[in-house]
C-alpha cells in the first residue's frame, strides 16, 4: 500500500473513530433527554389521574373539566391502574400485573419509581395516600413520537457517518497527495542520477521542513558518492600507471636483452634495471597490500597500553634514518601523562609515514614535533617548512595512490597518508592535515586516551 493511502487511511480512522464516539453521545443524551421527558408527561398523567379517582369528591367540576381538557389528552397504549396498599402490601401490584419487583420496590422507598419493558412501554408508578387511605397509581404509554425521533436519529447519524468515511478517505487522500507530492519530485529526481551524472542534485524546497532535511540529505550523500567515485576512478588509473611502470620496463628490458646476443656487461646492465624495476613493483605490491589491511578492524587482544610520547622517541632516537635528520621534538609538559590503547606496529607504521613524508618535502629542512593532551584526547602534530599542498588537492591527500600536482618529482605512490588515515581510525582517532603552498604542513594526529 502506498504511503499515500495508509496517510488516508490513518486520517480517516482517526477522524471516524472520534466522530462515531460524538455520534454515539449525541444519540444517548438525546435518548435521555426524550425519556426523562416522557417520564414527565406520564407523571404529571399519574397525578391527574389520582385527583380525579381520589379526589374527584374535593374539586369542583369547572376546575375538573378544565384540567381534563388541558392535560388528559390520550397517550398511545395509555392505561391506568389504582391500587389500594392496605399495611405497605405492595405485593398486590406484582400479583396483578407484569412488573419487576424492583420497580415496586422503588416506588415502596422513593414514592415514585420509572420503568421501561421490553416492549418499549413506559411505566410511572406513585404512591398517593388519601383519606381514605394509601393508593398506588400506575399509568403506563407508549412514547411513539419519541421512538419515531430516535429512529429518526439513529439512521441520520449512521448515514451521516458512512456518507463522512467516503468524504474523509478521498479528501484526505488528496490532502496526502499534495502533502507528498515534493516527495514525488524528490523521488523522480533521484531516478535520473546513475553513475554517469553523479553531479546531479535534488533540488532543495526553501520552506524549512523534513522535506528540505531530506533533499539535502540526498545531496549531502550524492557528494559523498561522487567524491567516493572520483577516488575509486583515481585509485584505478595511478594503480594501473603505477604497476605498468615497472612491468613496461621489465618487459622491454627483457625484449631487448633476447633480440640478440649480448655482451657480459650488457646482461649485467640489463638484469640490474630489471631487478630495480622489480624491487619497485614488489615495493608497491607490499605498500597495497598493507593498506588493503588496514581496512580490517584488530581485535582488542592485539592493543596495549602505550604513551604516545615513548613511541615517538623509540622512533626518533632508535631508528638509524632519523639520526641524522633535523626534529625537533617537544613533548606534552603535563605533569599527569595519559595512556592510549594500540597496536604498537602500526602506531609506528602511521606515524613513521607522517614523519617520511614531513622529511622528504620538506627536502630535509628539519621538522618540528609536539604533543599536548586535551580532555581524553593526546594530539600529536608533525610541522615541516616544505613545498605545502595546493588549496584545491588538500581533500585528496588522504586518498590512496592520489599525488599532488607539485610532487612528482619526489619518490613515491601516495599510499602513506591513506595507510595513516586507516590505523588511526582503527584506534579512534581522527587526522587533520593544515598545508599553505610553499609555506609548510602541519599533520596533526589525535588519539583517545585512557
């Protein structure tokens, strides 16, 4: 069913349920309105009909005739009945006539008592005394008029409600459908974005709804996925020029070497770029490798506590390449240091990239490296006074294999920022790269502490 319908269909319950609950309040307070009414006439009729049995001897026969004329108009099925309660011996009614015990019972302890049987006919019952003695009169009709009414009624409010449901279902159906028809639009946009024309986006409505929230969001994802394509298509063509390279010069090194007979030292030539050739395809081959593996998630068994501090100086003051080179270390002056849980080998994976990279371009100018704690974070942030990355390619940098415009002279394949990026959010960390062209980068790293 569509959202469409169920909309209408909710609407259309909801709003018959509470107008039936009316209906049906309507109904038994008009029900109770027509019978105490009734009961009135019936009982102004049982009183009549006691003074003019009872009293007939005490009134005179002007004023007789003249409440004859004003009340005692006949009642459909009206009868009368006087009895006399000789000693409160009300059980003389119930002998003589069909009547609950409850109804006597009730006239016995209130004077008056009201009944309707099961063929509709209303009973008064009173309880009269005179001087002649105690007398109880009953006068029994039926309410024809208010039955017809209540009928009347009932059919009124049942068509009323049937005749509502059909108007309430199409208007709120049609109400529905303009209500959801941005969302139509929405949907028949979306249909036309395929691979091909990723650029696309959903129009957004300008009144601030959950339609707008939607719109963006699709636009929001859609950049998301253009973006993810972009670094897809880009990963495919450097990986592909990245492993032709070398497969290219091994296969043409190879063709040259058996085209012909060759001299000892051309062999040697020869197999030696070969070797080089593949010692930079097995490089690249390793390097892909441990990115494809830093998309799997370690289990908690592999991490240990570490200070973030220590790691960086067993890298600095035990690692033989970074003997000799320009850092410039300056730790945390906190006095209460903070733990962090990790794999200490890709720790040092991630943050030897960052500290390669800084290095090389920065063309070995020297770099700067701090660290501080903030709340339950401990950053640490790597500054060189390199080349820097232009404004338009700092989104990119993180992507694998993607390389700068201003880097291709330096060795390489874009792999180590992207390996850096997923061993720190192995470990619930986030990296921040902040770079001005020909001015420096800074690669700040933030890790959660314990």
């Amino acid at each position: 069913m569509k959202i469409k319908n169920k909309l209408a269909l909710m609407y259309t319950v909801l709003t018959l349920t509470l107008l039936t609950v009316l209906c049906v309040s309507i109904y038994y307070r008009f029900e109770y309105f027509t019978r105490d009414n009734f009961f009135q006439r019936i009982t102004e009729r049982a009183f009549i009909v006691a003074k003019f049995h009872l009293d007939k001897d005490d009134v005179s026969t002007t004023i007789y005739e003249s409440i004859i004329k004003e009340y005692l108009q006949i009642l459909p099925l009206e009868k009368e009945y006087i009895f006399q309660i000789n000693q409160n011996n009300f059980s003389i009614i119930q002998d003589s006539l069909p009547i609950p015990e409850s109804f006597i019972a009730e006239i016995s302890q209130h004077n008056i008592a009201y009944h309707i049987d099961h063929d509709l006919l209303s009973w008064v019952g009173i309880y009269y005394p005179d001087n002649q003695g105690d007398f109880v009169v009953l006068v029994t009709a039926l309410d024809e008029s208010g039955i017809l009414k209540l009928d009347k009624l009932r059919n009124i409010l049942v068509s009323g409600v049937l005749i509502s449901t059909m108007i309430l279902f199409f208007v709120g159906r049609w109400f529905a459908g303009i209500m959801l028809n941005p969302m139509s639009k929405i949907t028949r946009y979306v249909k036309k974005i395929k691979a091909h024309n990723l650029h696309l986006r959903v129009p957004e409505p300008t009144q601030k709804d959950e339609l707008r929230e939607l719109s963006v969001t699709f636009n929001e994802m859609l950049n998301s996925l253009e973006m993810t394509l972009n670094v897809h298509q880009n990963f495919i063509n450097n990986a592909s020029h990245e492993l032709k390279t070398p497969l290219t010069s091994i296969l043409g090194e190879a063709e040259y070497a058996l085209s012909k007979s060759r001299t000892a030292e051309e062999y040697e030539r020869i197999v030696g770029n070969i070797n080089k050739a593949a010692l930079r395809l097995e490089k690249l081959t390793y390097e892909l490798l441990q990115l494809n593996h830093s998309y799997t998630k370690i289990s908690p068994e592999f991490f240990d506590t570490l200070y973030l501090d220590e790691v960086i100086y067993e890298l600095l003051y035990t690692d033989e390449k970074y003997g000799e080179q320009k850092i410039q270390f300056q730790p945390s002056t906190d006095n209460h240091r903070r733990s962090i849980k990790a794999n200490k080998q890709l720790i040092q994976i991630a943050l030897r990239n960052v500290l390669d990279n800084a290095l090389k371009f920065s063309n070995r100018k020297g770099i700067v490296v701090t660290s501080w704690y903030t709340e339950n974070m401990i950053t640490l942030e790597v500054t060189d006074r390199g080349i820097g990355i232009p404004p338009d390619e700092i989104v990119y940098v993180t992507q694998p294999l993607y390389r700068g415009a201003n880097v291709k002279t330096f060795s390489g394949y874009g792999i180590g920022l992207s390996l850096t990026e997923n061993i720190i959010k192995l470990h619930g960390g986030c990296i921040k790269v902040r770079s001005e062209q020909n001015k420096g980068t800074k690669v700040s790293i933030a890790l959660p502490t314990c």
